[in-house]
C-alpha cells in the first residue's frame, strides 16, 4: 500500500489525509502541537460520522478510512513514505528548517511537496538537497470537496516527478492542472480582479456592496458576489494574499491593494468570523437591498468581467498554464460559472480589447493596459476556441 505523510494538522493537512485515505493511502500525519492532533482527529470523525448519516459512504468504509489515518508528534513514522506533503505556517523560515528534517527522515526516492498558497517553490526546493524530487501540490478548501489541484513544478524539479505527482493525485479523484512557479499560480493570479475591480468600482462610488454583489451573481452567474465572498474567506486573509500577490510581481498596479479593504482589516471588521464585515452577521440584522438596476448591474459585471478575462488571457500569454487548464482551475477551483478564455470567445475578442481600451482611456493607469495576447488576437480575428 502507498504511504502519505502530512505534515501539519490544520485546516488544510487534515482534508489532505482525508482525500489520500479514501483512495486507500495509509496515511502519517504530523503536527508539533498535540492539542490540535487531537481536535483533527476528532473533527476528522466527525466528518466521517456526517457522511454516514448522508449516506455517502457505509460505516464499514468511515472506519477503514479512520484506520488508515495515524496522528503523530514524532516524525520518524515518515521514514517508509511514497509522498510527503508540507501543510503548515506560512512562513518560509519554519519551513526551511521542517524541509531540512523531512529530507532527513525519508527515502531517497520519496516526492517531497507543499502545498504553500503563495511562497516561491524554487525558494522551498532550495532547501533540499535533492530538490527534483520536491514539487508544489497546491489543493483548496475544503480539500475533501474541491476537485481541483494545482501541480507546480519548481525550476529544480524533475520531469519524472512532476509525471508521478499528477498520476498520484488523479488516482486520489483530483482534477490536476500545471502550473508555472509565479505568483498566485492560475487561481490566485487570475482571481485577482474578482475582488480588486470590485473593490474599486465601490470606491469609485458606483455601486454599493449589496449591489455589486447582486450583479455579479444574477447577471453573471457568479455563486457568491465578492464582498459576500472577501467576508467568507476572511478580510485579512484576503487582504494579505492581495498583498503578498501585489508584492511578488514588483508593485504591478493590476494587483494593488484596497483602502477599502485595508481599513476593514484594521477595523477588525473581518467578516462573518468576527460578525462584521462589508455585512454586518449579528443576530437579527439585515441584509441591506441592492439597486437592481440591470443596466447599473452590466456595467458592473462586464467592467469586472473583462478585468477577469485580461487577467486569464495574459496567464495564457505568459506561458502559466495551458487554455484549458486556466478554464478548469478557475471552474473547479474557484467554481466560476464559466471558464473565462470560453467567456471571452462568447462576447468576442474585439469585445474585451474594445472594453479594455476604453477603461484604459478613461483611467489613464497601467491596471487597465490589455493583454497583448487579446489585441494580437483581435488583429488576427482569432478566438481562444
Ligand atoms: N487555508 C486555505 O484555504 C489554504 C488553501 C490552500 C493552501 N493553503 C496553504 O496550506 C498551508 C497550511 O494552511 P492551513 O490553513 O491548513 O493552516 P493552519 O494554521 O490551519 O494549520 C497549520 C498547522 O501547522 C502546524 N505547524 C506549524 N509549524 C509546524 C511544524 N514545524 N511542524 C509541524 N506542524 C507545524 C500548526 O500547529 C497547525 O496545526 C499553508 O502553506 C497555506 O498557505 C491554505
């Protein structure tokens, strides 16, 4: 039987060692604070108790699944695994030296991963001394649910463990898509305007929140509007990804932050975890009333819309990923209604460069420059289909 070891027993190493032992995978995970050890296995039981009652699964499966799981503090139960994946802090100093120790106490032939969000895996690689056995495994939350799963090779990974990785995560039921080593990789990059272009339609006094929310899900199919979403995920979380994003690719002003956004954080209006945010989530409050104005409600989504699909046809452009893995990852990854190189073939090439230009001509700000990938593309009359 193949072996995982997880390291970090949190949110995501827990959903990780789930999805490997319902494949079959006997299963290490490791964390060095006993307590939450304990509170993941708990909570882990919990979850197989909740698919029973669904009748998902049969008792006889939870309990063989529950089996092939062992919580563990000491890390010598690594020795004999096929596949180790690092979930814990990120921060890039603990996990040099957990990826010092890890290559201490495995095979020489073991694939090392993380699932870092946003650190460099060239960086993580370098502190291995074989690093073409170390890739990136970028899963979502909840890891159990979200079929997709970022593949990452860094400059120093092998081809052969790229192959093994993507084998390995398929047989666990995982839609893989490649992924170049940049920032944000496809979802986190190409989702950037979801949020930022929203938050500046706000600032810009346009709309308000109930009412961007509103056209980006009725008009645009979208499943959460952003504000909704942004206190879903925690303004703080989402506030340093854009952060960290707008960092790593040297001040870009695609990326830059909001005001808006930072002021909640510093506010503590964090979202539903903390009863307010661009929503207040206190008992008996109520939902503000957006504008539905259907003419208010396009310009909303086609402005952020196009933004979106910018976004994904510079991806395309820059060599990050294939077409039809930057449509998979933000359909499976980020459960968007459509892919957005398909949505831009559907309002047309000439369309997104004419919208794009136009913003660009109002602004003046490189944010809206459009990808020459669209404009080359439109001078050809091509379409990404
Ligand atoms: N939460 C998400 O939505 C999400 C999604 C994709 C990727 N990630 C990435 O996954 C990683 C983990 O995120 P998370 O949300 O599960 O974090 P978390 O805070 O829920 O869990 C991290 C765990 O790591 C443990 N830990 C810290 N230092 C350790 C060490 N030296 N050895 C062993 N265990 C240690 C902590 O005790 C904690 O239980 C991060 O790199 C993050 O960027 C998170």
């Amino acid at each position: 039987m193949l072996k995982l070891s997880v390291i970090g027993a949190g949110t995501m190493g827990i959903g990780i060692a789930q999805v490997a032992a319902t494949a079959g995978w006997d299963v290490v995970i490791h964390d060095i604070n006993n307590d939450t050890l304990e509170k993941s296995s708990v909570s882990l039981g919990k979850v197989m108790n909740r698919l029973v009652e669904k009748e998902k699964i049969n008792q006889a499966t939870a309990d063989k699944i529950l089996e092939r799981i062992n919580f563990t503090e000491d890390r010598q139960y690594f020795e004999d695994s096929d596949l180790v994946i690092e979930a814990i802090v990120e921060n890039m100093e603990i996990k040099k030296k957990v990826f010092e120790a890890i290559e201490k106490s495995v095979r020489k032939d073991t694939i090392i991963a993380s699932n870092t969000s946003s650190l460099s895996l060239a960086s993580i690689g370098s502190f291995l001394e074989n690093p073409s056995r170390f890739i990136g495994i970028h899963f979502f939350n909840p890891a159990p649910l979200m079929p997709l799963v970022e593949i990452i090779p860094a400059m120093q990974t092998a081809e052969e463990t790229t192959r093994q990785a993507k084998d390995w995560l398929n047989s666990w039921n995982k839609l893989t898509v490649l992924a170049k080593d940049t920032p944000g990789f496809i979802v986190n990059r190409v989702a950037r305007p979801f949020y930022g272009e929203s938050l500046r339609i706000y600032e810009e006094n346009i709309a308000d929140f109930a009412t961007i929310d509103w056209a980006m899900k009725e008009l645009g199919g979208f499943r959460m509007g952003p504000f909704e979403l942004m206190d879903f995920i925690g303004n703080d979380i989402n506030y340093v990804v854009t952060e960290t994003v707008f960092q790593s690719f040297f001040y870009d002003s695609r990326y830059r932050p909001s005001f808006t956004q930072k002021r909640m954080v510093e506010a503590g209006f964090l979202g539903r975890k903390s009863g307010q945010g661009y929503y207040d989530y206190s008992e008996g409050a109520n939902k503000p009333e957006s504008i539905r104005d259907e003419k208010l409600g396009n310009k909303i989504l086609y402005r952020t819309l196009v933004m979106l699909i910018n976004e994904a046809a510079d991806a395309l452009f820059l060599n990050i990923a294939s077409r039809e893995d930057i449509d998979t990852a933000m359909t499976k990854g980020v459960n968007y209604p459509k892919g957005l190189l398909k949505w831009a073939d559907e309002k047309g090439i000439g369309w997104c460069v004419e919208k794009l230009d136009g913003l660009y001509e109002e602004y003046r700000e490189d944010r809206y420059r459009c990808s020459p990938l669209l404009r080359r593309m439109n001078k050809g009359g091509n379409t990404f289909y």
